[in-house]
C-alpha cells in the first residue's frame, strides 16, 4: 500500500492551506478591484486562479474536479472580459459555474448517475441513501447561489458586488458544507459490515 502511494506521487495537502489557496485569488480580486478597477482585478484574479492551481498541483500532485472546471470558465470569461470590455462577463461567471454545478448534480442524479460520489467518493464513504440526499442539497444550494449572484451583480454596484464575492460567496459555502456533518455522519456505513467481513 505505501509502495503504491509513494509511486502515484499523491500527498495529502492540509485544509488550511487548501483553504488558503481557495480564499487567495479571491483576496486578490478585491484588492486589484479597490486599485485599480474590475478590468486590472480580472487579470489579476485570473493570474491567482491559475497560480493556485499550480500550487495545488506541486503540493498534492492533483488538482480536484470542481476547482479545474472553475479555472477554466475564469480563463474564458477573463479573456472576454479584457478583450471586450466588458465586465458583464466576468460578473456572470459564477453565475454559470453554480448553475453547471447544480445542474449537473441534479442531472446526474435525474438519469441515476450520481456525480457526487465520484467528486467526493475518496475522501467520504456515504450509503445509496446518504449520496442521493447530500448531491440533492449540494445541487440546489449551487442553483440558489447562481440566482443570488444574478441578483447582486444585476442590482447593486461592481464594488458591492465583488465584496459580496469575496466576503459572502466563500464563507456562506463553508457554512454549508460544515451543516452537512451530521447528513453525512448519520449515513454512514455500519461498521458492523467491516466486522463481519474481518470474521469472514
């Protein structure tokens, strides 16, 4: 087992630092935007997103779905931003990342091919039961932040908007996903199960 983790090259990067790597570009986006507008703090975020990224990669040998697929719609929705001029792009990316997200979970599990197992299925071990309940709460919450940034950014100021951004998108998902626990505590598998195929 350790000969084979040892060649995959896989290391386990601590919560704070993924954390950290995770609130980072975020930071930067409101500190660029405070200096010098959306336009330098959407280069700025795009030039964090990635380095991130590559920090996750040389600390964990692996980068997880879900940052990958927002890296890429910041490269896309950034590079229209700049080359347009226009930060209605750059306003509407975390509107279309949540609502991916939300539909695809939902998708997946409308078909019978649950997502969330395969984003979530190495660090957790949930019954049938738990993983329909857990992707049905993930996959509304991710809608329901794609309708309140629409919200935000369609009602309120740029600077408003990123703040919103930075100081209530983030910590709102962590609040989400630490009210989770006990979902996922109470669906657990048995350990009686383990037990019987040791005395097996």
């Amino acid at each position: 087992m350790s000969e084979a983790s040892s060649g995959s090259g896989l290391r386990s990067m601590h919560p704070l630092l993924k954390l950290a790597l995770e609130l980072g570009p975020l930071v930067v986006f409101f500190v660029a935007n405070g200096r010098g507008g959306i336009y330098v703090a959407t280069g700025a975020f795009m030039v964090a997103t990635f380095a991130a990224l590559a920090a996750m990669w040389i600390i964990a040998r692996k980068i997880a779905v879900m940052p990958l697929i927002s890296a890429g719609v910041v490269l896309v929705f950034g590079t229209l931003t700049l080359w347009l001029q226009d930060d209605h792009f750059i306003k509407l990316k975390p509107t279309m990342v949540n609502a991916l997200f939300g539909l695809a979970l939902l998708g997946g599990l409308y078909f019978r091919k649950p997502l969330l197992p395969y984003v979530l299925g190495d660090v957790f071990v949930l019954t049938d039961r738990g993983w329909r309940e857990l992707t049905i709460r993930w996959g509304v919450f991710f809608i329901a932040m794609a309708v309140l940034n629409e919200i935000v950014w369609r009602h309120f100021s740029t600077d408003i908007w990123v703040a919103f951004k930075t100081f209530v998108y983030l910590p709102l998902t962590l609040v989400f996903a630490m009210a989770q626990v006990p979902l996922m505590t109470r669906h657990a598998p048995e350990p009686k199960d383990e037990a019987k195929g040791k005395q097996g």
